[in-house]
C-alpha cells in the first residue's frame, strides 16, 4: 500500500512538468519513432520525472530504459502491466533478468534487445524524434528513380570498432556529410543502405531506408532477427558482404510490393 500511495503521491507532484515536452513531434507525423511509441503508455518515467499522459492506454507503463533499476525499486504497480522502454541506446541484456522475472509484468517491449525471453518483444527505434519531418515526407512521397545499388553515410566515431570493419571490409566509400534532406535523397536513389551498428544495436538510418524504398543491409544480433518479415538484408558480419550479389532483381525480390508508410505502429506490440 505504501508503495502504491507513494506512486499517486509522486505523480501529483511531477505531472505539471508534462507541459515541458514537445509532444508536436509524434502528433504531426504518421512515421514510427520513439515519441510513438510513448504516447501509447497512460504512466511516463523519464528525463521529465513521473507523469501521466491522459491519452495513455491503461496498464501501459513506458520508461526510459536508463531509468528501469528505478521504475522496479520504487515505482513497480501491484496490477498486472506492459512496459515499453525506448529513447536510451542502452541494450536490454541477462543484467536485467531479474526485471523481467517480476509476476505481474506481462509484457515488455523495449529497444536494442540483446537476449531471448518470452516477455521481452523488439521494438524499432524508427525515424529521430526531433527529424525534419516536412523534409521527411518530401522525399517519401517524391517519386524517386533508383540510379545508385549501394549507399553509406555514416559516423565512423558513433562506434569505431563496428564502423570501421563495416568499411574495411564492403570497401563501399563513405559519402560526404550533407544536409538532411540531401542525405535523405541519396538514400532514395539507392537500392541498398549499409547501416552498422552505433551507440545502440538499431539505427535511424536502418528505418529511414525502409521509408524511402531501400534495403537497409545490417548485422545479425537478437534485436534484428525479429523483424524478418521486412526487407532487411541481415548478414552474419561484414566478413559475408563480399558473398552477396546486390542487383536490381535481389532488390525487387527481397522488396516485392512492401510499403513502410503502412505498417501501423501498434503492429509492434499486436504482432511481436
């Protein structure tokens, strides 16, 4: 009782603090991101405290994943829950087994996970929070030919060790850094994305790929595996790049009729 009163007690406290988020990132855009994905969870536990988001689903708990170890020891529901943790890089590995043991969790749905669990579901870290959505979907909906059969167009410093096999070993140039909307063109025009691994296991540019009709080619790892039934070319490491035969027919093969604008957000949690 003492913890569920502290609960109410600490989001009557913090729930003003709601009106300092810029929720105008997820209400103005149909594409999967972070901010998505938290909208749907009634209780909030983040870099703005514990609130409530009225427009939350009952049950519904979403946490900042650097914030788990404080959710379980101070703020765990005694009624049955869905936790949803996203926005942190932070992998969800066997450290945090014994959250996922706790009796009344009944599903988690998190970013970059590292294990296999039956509670524990992948969710995509989709399209950057704060992205230039009007440029965005300019490029989405523009009718783009492809001319270019691999692109790459990363930081090698988000992560040296991966980003740099990642190029030694396709031997596919980096491009120049440029604008985001030039960035996003290039990525139109290519049948194909490298897209290695950086703070985290899941990468923007592996969704923005799908949003602009390019296969997204990435490592294997737990998180990945499950989303098979999408167009992405998952490989066991960079050492195998040299093995594929990237051609316009493996792109339409692999690509068939799909469409990223029409996959809903709650697919994720129906479905996986």
């Amino acid at each position: 009782m003492s913890r569920c009163l502290g609960l109410v007690f600490c989001l009557i406290l913090i729930l003003p603090l709601q009106a300092r988020e810029h929720w105008v990132y997820s209400e103005t855009h149909p594409y999967i991101c972070g901010y998505r994905f938290k909208k749907l969870c009634r209780t909030l536990l983040d870099e703005y405290g514990l609130r409530l988001n009225p427009q939350g689903q009952t049950g519904y708990y979403y946490v900042k994943t650097e914030h788990v170890p404080l959710f379980f020891s101070q703020f765990l529901p005694e009624e049955n829950f869905v936790l949803i943790t996203h926005n942190d890089d932070r992998g969800i590995d066997e450290s945090y087994l014994p959250f996922l043991e706790t009796e009344n969790l009944v599903s988690w749905y998190a970013l970059n996970i590292k294990m296999e669990h039956p509670k524990l579901h992948a969710l995509p870290i989709g399209i950057c929070n704060f992205a230039k959505f009007d440029s965005f979907e300019e490029v989405v909906k523009s009718k783009t030919a492809k001319s270019k059969m691999v692109y790459a167009n990363y930081k090698i410093a988000n992560n040296v060790a991966e980003r740099t096999r990642c190029r030694e070993l396709t031997g596919v140039p980096l491009a120049k850094n440029k604008p985001f909307k030039e960035y996003l063109k290039d990525i139109a025009k290519s049948y194909f994305v490298l897209s290695p691994e950086g703070n985290g296991i899941d990468c923007y540019r592996t969704w923005e790929a799908l949003y602009l009709k390019a296969i997204p080619i990435v490592t294997k790892s737990t998180h990945m595996e499950r989303f098979k039934g999408m167009p992405i070319l998952i490989i066991d490491s960079w050492e195998d790049y040299k093995n594929l035969k990237l051609s316009k027919e493996l792109y339409e093969r692999l690509w068939q009729e799909f469409d990223m604008t029409k996959v809903p957000l709650d697919s994720f949690i129906d479905e996986n």
